[in-house]
C-alpha cells in the first residue's frame, strides 16, 4: 500500500480548534515536522480538512 509524507508548513495559530486537533491526531505539532502515514480515505478526509497547513508527498517504491 503507498504512504503519504505530511509536512506542517503554516502554523495553525488563527484556525479552528478542530483543524488544530486533526493536525495533532496527524501527529504534526511542529513548522516543518514530517510524518509518515499510510495512504486510505481516513487519512486523505484529515488531510483534505489541513490542505492549506500541510504539503503532502507520496512516497515510492516503498518496500513491504
């Protein structure tokens, strides 16, 4: 299955609280903080809601 690499690259100060909680459930807390996560709707619905706080990366040719 692919992986997304998610990167926080605006802060979320000014937001609303639950566009900050879905950054937290990512797992990004920090500018320029990368996570790695599978690639399946629950995750493409949290990263639709942050599309203007994250640049998103799919990762290939991963091995599993």
């Amino acid at each position: 299955m692919a992986r997304l690499r998610v990167t926080l690259v605006k802060s979320a100060i000014g937001y609303a609280a639950d566009q900050k909680r879905t950054l937290i459930s990512l797992g990004l807390r920090r500018l320029g903080q990368q996570v790695t996560h599978e690639d399946n709707p629950a995750m493409r619905g949290m990263i639709t809601k942050v599309r203007h706080l994250v640049k998103v990366e799919e990762e290939i040719g991963t091995t599993e």
